[in-house]
C-alpha cells in the first residue's frame, strides 16, 4: 500500500466512453474537480452545493437507489442545518426535508415527529407510566419535523445534486484511490479511471480511504450493538399501556420518536403512518445493546434474538405482539468507530466515513451536514486558490472529531444513566439543554451572519450540543463526572440529587427544563410564552449567555427574524410557491391560480395579528378590520402583481416573484400601529 499523500503520477485521462456506458450519464470531459465517493445524504447534499456554485463534481455511488438505510430521526439541529445550507447555497430542496411543511414537495412516505420521547423500563415489571418524557417539537415557526423515509429522501437528494450540475454513477464502486502533490486519481472495479483534484469519502463506515489508508480507530467510551429491521403492525404505545390523557401528554407517543429505554440499552419505534396524509405503512424497529451487558448470541436468528430479548420488559413485549417484520433482520456487532486522520492532502472523510457512535439522540445526519457545510466552503475557495493541502482543511477535521468525541461522551453516559430512573432524569435535562442551546447557536448565528464566511466562522465554535457555551460545558463535564461515579458507589440517590442540583444552579437554563427537572413529564406544545420577552429572565438572557448566543442584536431584531421565518416557511406560502411554478408552466387553471393567490394574501398581516397579540404590551401591535381583507387587483402579468387591504386603500402589499421565488414588502401595515414607543 502506497503512504498517505506519495502515491504515484496520477496514471491516465478519464476513460469517459467505457465511463458513459456504465453509468448512462453524461460524463465531464477531462478533468474533475471534486470526486464524491457515495451518494447519501452528505454526499448528495455536498455534490449539489458545489455543482451549483459551478464546481465539475461526480458522485460514485457503489449501490443504486432507491436502497434502505436508517437513520430516519429528524433533530431541530438537522433542520435547522438543512435551512441553512438551502439558504446560504442557493437550492431550496435541501430544506425539503426539514418540516411537516413540505409533505406537498416530497411526498407522504415520511412520517411526522412532534416529538422526541422516551419511557425509562425495568426488567420483568411493567411499564411505570410516570417514567415518561415528551420534548415536544415546537410547530413554529417551521412547522413539526419528519420521520425519513430514508429510500426516498436519499433518491430525490441524488436527483437534486443531478439537477445542478452533478454527474452520478450508481453501481459503479471504487476500487482504489491514488494521491499525490498534484491530484487524485479513481479506479473503479470495472476498470474506468478519473482524474480530480480532491475526493470526499462519503461512502459510510465501509469507507475505502479509510480502510485503504487504515484510519480507522475504536478508542471510544460507547459500546452498543444493533437489531434493526422496517415493520408492520406496531401499534402505538398508549393501545398496550393507558391512553395519552392518562399520562397527560400533548400527543401521542406514535406521533413521533419513541424510545424504549433499559438498563444496558434501549429501543427505538419510528412510525412512517403517524399522519392523516400518510401513504407508508411501515415502521422503522431498532434494537441497541451494550454487548459487555448483553453479549451477542449468534446460535440464534437477528429476529428470534430481538423477540426474546423484549420479552424481558412485559409492556414492550405486548407492543411488539402483532409486529411483522417486511425486510430482513440485520444485525451488527460494536458499531463504534472514528478515524485517526480526517483530512490529507487532496481527501476529506465526510459522515460515517469519519466515525459513528450510536443513533439515541439523532446526533449522526446533524454531524454530517455541519460538517458538509464546513468542507463545501473550503472547497469552493480551494478552487480559487488551488491549495488543496491538509492544513487549509484542518478545521473539518477539527469539527467532525470534536462532534464524534461530544456524542461519545453524550451517549456513554445517557446508557449509564439508564440503569436507574433516578440518574436518568436528570440527565434526560441535561441532553434537552444542550440540544436547545445548539439550536439557539445556530439559528442566531443564521440570523446575524452576514456572508457565508462569517456563518462558518461561528460554525467551527460549536461541539454539537450546547451551542459552544463554555458555561454548559464546564455543567456537562460535572454531570458525567457524577455519573461516573454511580458504577463505584452504591448511594445513587445521593448522585442523582447532586446532579439535579448542579442543573437548579444553571441560572441561564430555561424554566420549561427546570420544570422537567422537578418532575413534570413533557415540554409545553406552545412554547410562544410572554415570559419569553422578560429582559433578564427571558429567551436572551442576560450577560455572557445573551453576549454568546445574540451578540449585540436585541429583542425586536430576532422577533422581526422570528416573523419573515414563519411566514417563509408557512404553509401557504410554500403551496403558493408550487402553484406559481405550475402557473408558469402552463398547468394551473386561472381559477385555482386565484384561488391560490387568495390564500396567500392575507399571510402576512395573519402572521403579525397571531404573533403580536401573543407578546406583552410592550411589544404588542395591534390591527383593526383585520379580517376584512379582499384581493383588489392581479396584474395581467402572473409574475408581479399588487395587493391592497380594502378597508385601507392607500396601504398597498407588494409582492414581487422572481422565478418561483416571492418577496412580501409591507409598505404601510393596514393600520398596524405600535402601541408602545419601544
């Protein structure tokens, strides 16, 4: 094998005729600029982002789609990437998939999630409906999250990178890779060879760079090992355990991701047919188990092992009664790994390629988009500068390593915390307050950055929970140090009772959690409350909290962000973009064309009317006759027209398109007056 870095002249030009009759796609001629190895989420994603800001790239893809894949759990932190990277780059389909919103773009094989939730079991008794949890997804501004279908997300983002510019090969694996000073050069197992001047490994933990330049590592705390398979028949939790009003939850527990959880592992149910518009039956079954607790059978079938196993917990067992598996069994043994070197000269790992540690927090696609975002920026200045070198990428790998060590010590910990419900509540707290801490990171840093420069720069402070908060940092590194303990101490009460203190003592963490913390069972649905807007004890805090996450920008900025992301991202105005689009081809009748631009209308003064009359009057606006709202005058042309209130002639609404892409301007608000100098 050739060292890292000194392989041989890259040999030969692209064979593009042999290529082209492979794949059945037009090939570039001569050379590339970025060679992607795998075409799921990340690669996909990171192929359309470079293609469309005028990159030759081509994704090799060993397989073909649609092809099962799991890793169907939507987190906000995801979405939230998902927004960012459609907005900073130019391709409105990568947030598709980021909100319930876009079910009318990407179909209904996907499930819903309104929320994250977990029911904590011990062995042989049942379920204790008490030891619930439901973090509830908050419904605006974007809307509730999704469950992936993930055959069908991972196709249509491969048809997406296609659309800008991409070339794909399916079924074309990679056989070798070769680097030197001045390029890199593919050989495929068919025997086609490609020249580019860099390559991402986004190919998954078989990962060939890894493996042909043995990076590969397992020095990590997490131990767990997998059952996984797609079923029929799992009915909710509430028809084998009590209905939703007994545990006095916001929704049901198959309205989103269940976790089962259980001394040495735990359980996830992922329904694909949570909905009223769904058209998917399945749901996605997944077993993780510590093997040091639960050590692998091998005499014994994937499928008998996970049936005998849940037998252990009668209430989990009753769910599973009727279920039918509809795919093979898969089982793996440790899944854990990470990579020694993320970056060389002329080579990234990207994803699973890089390392994995465990799917319970959904932590796995988040890691891979930030870290897309990272490598794209780089890559697309690379191409100016020409310096491919691994020095200019070091901060990727400074990034995705920095994320896979967080998740290692999120997830060790959390399976610890299982063994006993007093550890793992207050635990449970400290996950909720990372995950909202990043999430606040990451959209302030979207609201305040200017270009896509000072996004990354923001970007490289985060650790994938806590939003870069050296203050939740110093909390998390205290809890796990008093986890730890409980393994050599047999006062657990005591442990647990330090660590709800360590999180009472937070005076930035938020009350919902704190109300979490003392017992109650879910986060509030609306989570639009006027305590929000206090000045000290409120969203933005106060000192180095509020200097962190919101720099210098004050309340009325980010209420006004607040409002264009609702109304961006509302339904309405995402079904009048799709209508436009079918108007401008020839396919909408000039009835439902007004019939859409009738919905569309009153979008904005709804918007502030529902907003506004929720905050205290400090900062509360008012709106008379706002329901009196009719359509004045359309525009002979489709792709600009003029709106008026009719109780208010002279205030106009103008909204302009540009493609299939509308830009609201209130002129003067219909009588929208403050009633607060502020």
């Amino acid at each position: 094998m050739k060292p890292l870095n000194a392989s041989p002249p890259i040999s030969q030009p692209i064979n593009s005729t042999t290529a082209q009759k492979n794949a059945g796609h037009r090939l570039p001629v001569g050379r590339i600029d970025v060679a992607i190895i795998g075409s799921g989420i990340a690669g996909s994603t990171l192929g359309a982002i470079l293609a469309r800001q005028g990159l030759k790239v081509i994704l090799f893809e060993a397989g073909s789609h649609p092809k099962f894949a799991i890793g169907e759990s939507m987190i906000l932190e995801t979405s939230e990437m998902m927004r960012s990277l459609s907005e900073r780059y130019d391709i409105p389909e990568l947030a598709y998939f980021s909100s319930e919103n876009y079910f009318e773009r990407i179909g209904t094989s996907h499930g819903v999630k309104r929320h994250f939730s977990f029911a904590h079991h011990s062995e042989g008794q049942p379920f204790d409906q008490q030891r619930t949890l439901q973090a509830v997804i908050p419904k605006q501004p974007y809307g509730h999250e999704l469950h992936l279908y993930r055959q069908d997300t991972d196709y249509f983002l491969m048809t997406v990178a296609i659309r800008y510019g991409a070339q794909v090969m399916q079924n074309t694996p990679v056989q070798s890779v070769e680097i030197n000073e001045v390029g890199v050069a593919l050989l495929t197992q068919s025997g086609e060879q490609f020249e580019a001047d860099y390559i991402v490994d986004a190919g998954g933990f078989r990962s060939l760079l890894a493996e042909q330049f043995d990076l590969r590592h397992h020095n990590l705390q997490t131990h767990s090992r997998a059952i996984f398979t797609h079923m029929v028949d799992v009915p909710c939790f509430h028809e084998v355990t009590a209905p939703k009003e007994t545990y006095q939850l916001p929704f049901q527990l198959s309205e989103g991701t269940l976790h089962h959880v259980f001394k040495g592992g735990w359980l996830w149910v992922i329904p694909f047919d949570n909905h009223a518009k769904s058209t998917n039956p399945l749901c996605s079954v997944g077993l993780m188990l510590d093997p040091r607790v639960y050590p692998a059978q091998p005499e014994l079938s994937p499928e008998v092992e996970f049936f005998q196993f849940i037998e252990r917990f009668p209430s989990i067992a009753e769910q599973f009664r009727q279920a039918k598996a509809v795919r093979n069994w898969t089982r793996t043994g440790r899944i854990q790994y990470s990579a020694k070197q993320v970056v060389g000269d002329r080579f990234c790992l990207l994803g699973q390629a890089a390392g994995f540690i465990d799917p319970l927090f959904s932590k796995g696609l988040y890691t891979a988009l930030a870290c897309t975002s990272a490598l794209a920026e780089r890559l697309l200045t690379a191409k100016e500068t020409g310096d491919y070198s691994a020095a200019y990428f070091r901060s990727v790998e400074a990034l995705t390593l920095a994320y896979i060590q967080a998740n290692d010590q999120l997830v060790t910990h959390a399976y610890q915390s299982f063994s006993d419900y007093r550890l793992w509540s207050p635990f449970s707290v400290l996950w909720l307050t990372g995950a909202y801490l990043e999430l606040v990171k990451l959209t302030s840093s979207r609201a305040l950055a200017i270009n896509r420069q000072e996004y990354d720069q923001q970007l490289q402070t985060l650790r994938l929970a806590g939003g870069g908060f050296p203050e939740f940092e110093q909390l998390a590194q205290h809890i796990y140090t008093l986890v730890d303990r409980t393994t050599l101490s047999r006062d657990i009460p005591k442990l647990a009772q330090q660590m709800t203190q360590q999180l009472e003592q937070a005076s930035w963490m938020p009350q919902v959690f704190k109300a979490v913390l003392n017992g109650k069972n879910h986060l509030p649905s609306n989570k639009l409350h006027p305590r929000l807007l206090r000045s000290k004890k409120g969203f933005m805090g106060t000192g180095q909290y509020q200097t962190h996450f919101f720099g210098d920008r004050t309340l009325p900025f980010f209420l006004s962000f607040y409002l264009r992301e609702r109304i961006k991202y509302s339904q309405r105005l995402l079904q009048f973009k799709r209508d436009l689009k079918l108007w401008n081809r020839g396919l909408l009748h000039p009835v439902r064309w007004s019939a859409a631009v009738s919905r569309v209308m009153p979008l904005t003064l709804a918007t502030l009317v529902t907003t506004y009359l929720s905050i205290p009057q400090s900062y509360r606006f008012s709106i008379e006759n706002r329901s009196d709202h009719s359509l004045i005058n359309v525009l002979a042309n489709p792709t600009q027209f003029q709106l008026n209130c009719s109780s208010f002639v002279s205030d106009v609404v103008d909204v302009r398109m540009s493609g299939d892409l509308p830009t609201f301007a209130i002129k003067t608000p219909c009588n929208i007056q403050s009633t607060n100098n502020q």
